[in-house]
C-alpha cells in the first residue's frame, strides 16, 4: 500500500562540475560509481532544443527552447478516467492519493500538449466578518462569511500529455515553469532576440474576458531528435531463450498486385510465395521492409509502451524514459505470448466476475477475450490482460459507405490504402477500478503489446502468457526475467 501511494521523482539532467578541486573530486568519484551507458547519457543529453511552440492564438513560434538553469518540469501524473454516462464506478474513489511525480527535461521530450483540465468563470471574494479566530459553529462551520462580488473574470487550469522520445506517455498537472525561447536569423544564424515564457499551471484573465483572450502556450513541439531515452535497463533472462523470438516477418509496404494487406505483417516465406504467383501473371509485386519487433514491453503504471532491443555485444535492454518495472510480451511461432503470473489466468470467481463486466463494454474493438488478471487492494483495482479485434459487422455497406468518402489513392475510415477494409487485433492490458461489492467496473487506463492488421476473413490469432517471462523484477536498474533456475 505504502509503495502504491509514495510520491517518485525521476530525475533527467545533466551533472555539473564544479571549479573547486575538492569538490570536483568528489563529484568526479560519484561519476565513476554510475553505469557507463548513463553516464555517458547525462553528459551528452541535450537540454537546449529546437522547437516550435503552438499558442492559443494561431501563431507559431519557432527557435531554440530551453528552462531556466537548474531548474526541470514536474508533473504530477492523473489517472485516466471514465467520466462518461455509462461509468458505473467513480474511479477516483479508489485511485485517489496514488500520484507520482515525474522529473525531466527538454531533452527526452518529443512533445507536450495542453488542454483544458478546468475551466470556470469565478468573482473575487471578500470576508463579511474578519476574525483572527478561526471560530466555527456547532456543527464545525466557519463562522467567516466569504462573498463574491464584481465582474466574473475566466480561469483556466490546464493539463499537460507528454510524449517522450521513448514512446512513453504521461498526463498530469504541470507545475508553473518558465521557458527561454531564442529566436535565430536564418541567413545569418544569429541570435535575434530571447524570449521568457511562462507555461502556468492555472491561467486568470479580467472582468469581461473570454476563455479565448487567455493567451497560452497549446503545444511544443521538438524539431530534433534529443535523446532517444534516459534509462537503458539491461535484461537477465533466466529462463526464456530470446533467440527464439521469431525474426523473419515482413511488413508489407505497398500490396501491389499481391493478395497481402498493406501494412499488414506476413512471414518472409508467405511474402516471396505471393510474389513468385504475381510474377507469373506479369503483375505488380508486392514491397516490403523487414518486421523488426522482437520483443515490446508496457510499464507497470502508466501502461506505456517501451523499446526491448538487443544491442551489438548481444545483451538485451528496455529503453526507457520514466523508469518502471514492464510487462514483457513475444511474438513466438506466429502466437504473441506476454509475461503474466499463471495463477491469473485461472478462472476463480473473480475471473468470472471480471470477464462478465469486460465483454459488457462496447467500444471499436467488438470481439473481446479476457486472458488473465492480477488483482490488486482487495480486488478495487484489475489488471486485465486481453486479446481486442475489431470485426466489422456489415462488411458490404461498410465498403460501400467507405468507397464513398474516399478521397483520392488514400484510404478511409476502415479502408486501408489497397481497397481493403481494415480489421485489426490487439494483445493488450487495461487497467480497471471495480466496485468489489457490486462487481461494476470502470476503465481507468489501457496500453497495446501490440496491433496487427488482419484479413475480414482470417481467423483471430490465438494469444497467450508465458511461464518464462514471468516475473520481471527490478534490481539495481536491472531487471531480472522468468522463475529462478
């Protein structure tokens, strides 16, 4: 319970040294002690950035970004929720108090948005009856009268998604930063002029003034590539032989005259086969580029989704920005198998009653399994492990209809670019706050392994969990792979 509430703070900047030569010692000791790979991350990672930022008013400002020295954003992460009519749990009521704080820099940003958390049209107070005593009534009232009075004036309170260079994603509460943005003079390259911008947490305008006239920042966007991710954690497997994991997939490019689904995913084998039939009947072929997931993992809080790669000297890491513990998922002999405890997929009575709220929602993916869960606080919150497919009921009108909004050689809605309608699968994990006396469930947060485009005519995929890749422990920025031997 204690570690589910703590607030965490990850920390990504760069170490400064110091003039004084003990202290330099010290600080140059410190750096001896760190891993190789992120000591060299911190020394190279770029903190001034080219960008262009985006504000409420239309116009677009372009130049070299950068925060006040010394100082890096904080957000304090909000939970995905279900505000909608048909939400049967108010998740807050069990997700409350858990909050982390996140710790970075412009140097593992690829992009923020802002939008609206609140907005509200609020009247300055003033006390009716001042008192030095906070003095309340019977009932434990404030027997302070607070009024308002004059013109509403707009507020604006705003939430910031953050996407990494990673992959990783995150929305939260920004504190109030203030941002440098130099502005460049392209023939010459020389400064033209700085400008401070203060990104708030919560925007107040004037009497008479509209939610429009509160001018903010709407979006940064980067136009470099920064650094890629702030962790680089190594993987021990000690049961699961990664070498299996298939490689010889393809990801189709253009179908041509082939019978393959653009940006579907065949085996090399299958690919060359379709090729050598068009051939012969002097068609166009299809083009490919290699399929190169081996292995993709999601984070134990956010459910975002992180790089596995293996590197040149054979060992194999997860890339990451924020640091948390995964969920590992391979795709082995064509069937996607995740990491997931096997006492999950047992279907005890809460399985049951989990699996009987999940197949009760309606959303894009209509075809719905439920794999395995991992129960938490006494069943208020689930970990759904599930196989989605999207299945298009009426496949005739839904050609027609989309053939009708076609606009040019591009696809539409549900029509992917070679005239064939899109049905996509899914292995994924959604995060639920459930009601334990009632059973009702509200989704709180979600995140995809994977999404693979399918034939209307294919059969679902089987999916499932492996033994070997469970657990992942983390360990001294380790993470250890599978039971122990």
């Amino acid at each position: 319970m204690e570690s589910m509430k703590r607030k965490t703070k990850i920390g990504l900047f760069p170490t400064t040294q110091s003039a004084c030569s003990g202290f330099g010692l010290l600080v140059a000791l410190l750096l001896v002690l760190l891993p190789t790979d992120l000591h060299a991350q911190i020394t190279k990672s770029p903190l001034k950035r080219k960008a262009i930022l985006h504000m409420s008013d239309g116009e677009q400002r372009e130049g070299i970004i950068e925060l006040s020295r010394g100082t890096e954003f904080q957000l304090t992460n909000l939970k995905r929720v279900d505000t909608g009519t048909d939400a049967s749990v108010e998740s807050e009521k069990f997700s409350g108090g858990k909050s982390k704080i996140y710790t970075f820099n412009f140097n593992v940003v690829k992009e923020m948005r802002f939008s609206p958390l609140s907005e509200a049209y609020l009247k300055k107070f003033k006390m009716l009856n001042v008192s030095f005593l906070d003095e309340v009534d019977e009932d434990g009232k404030s027997l302070v009268k607070k009024v308002r009075v004059g013109q509403p004036y707009p507020v604006i309170k705003p939430k910031c998604t953050v996407v990494f260079n990673s992959g990783e994603v995150v929305t939260g509460v920004l504190n109030t930063r203030v941002v440098y943005l130099t502005t460049m003079d392209p023939d010459t390259g020389f400064t033209i002029k700085t400008s401070k911008i203060i990104v708030k947490s919560k925007y107040s305008g004037e009497p008479g003034q509209s939610y429009e006239d509160l001018l903010r920042v709407k979006r940064i966007q980067m136009l470099d590539e920064g650094t890629q991710f702030a962790r680089s954690m190594p993987i021990t497997f000690n049961a699961f032989d990664f070498d299996s994991i298939d490689t010889n997939y393809v990801r189709i490019k253009n179908a041509g005259n082939a019978n393959l689904l653009a940006h579907g995913v065949v085996t090399e084998e299958a690919f060359l086969k379709e090729n050598i039939r068009v051939a012969a009947t002097n068609g166009t072929p299809a083009t490919a580029e290699p399929s190169l997931i081996r292995m993709t993992g999601l984070t134990h809080d956010t459910l975002s989704k992180v790089r596995v790669q293996q590197e040149a000297d054979g060992t194999v890491k997860v890339h990451s920005t924020l640091g948390e513990n995964v969920f590992l998922a391979a795709q082995i002999n064509g069937k996607w198998v995740a990491s997931w405890p096997a006492e999950g997929t047992v279907r005890t009575d809460l399985f049951k009653s989990v699996e009987k709220e999940f197949k009760k929602t309606l959303d894009y993916y209509n075809e719905r399994k439920l794999i395995g869960i991992i129960p938490k606080k006494n069943g208020r919150e689930i970990l759904a492990l599930v196989r989605l497919r999207r299945d298009i009921p009426d496949p005739e009108h839904a050609l027609a209809w989309a053939m009708s909004t076609r606009w040019g050689s591009a696809g539409s809605f549900e029509m992917g670019a070679d005239g064939k309608l899109l049905e996509y699968y899914r292995l994924s994990i959604l995060k639920y706050v459930r009601d334990p006396k009632t059973g009702q469930m509200s989704l709180e947060d979600r995140g995809s392994f994977c999404r693979v485009r399918i034939d209307l005519e294919d059969e679902t995929p089987q999916v499932g969990v492996s033994p070997e890749l469970w657990p992942v422990v983390m360990k001294g920025g380790k993470l250890i792979v599978g039971p122990k031997e």
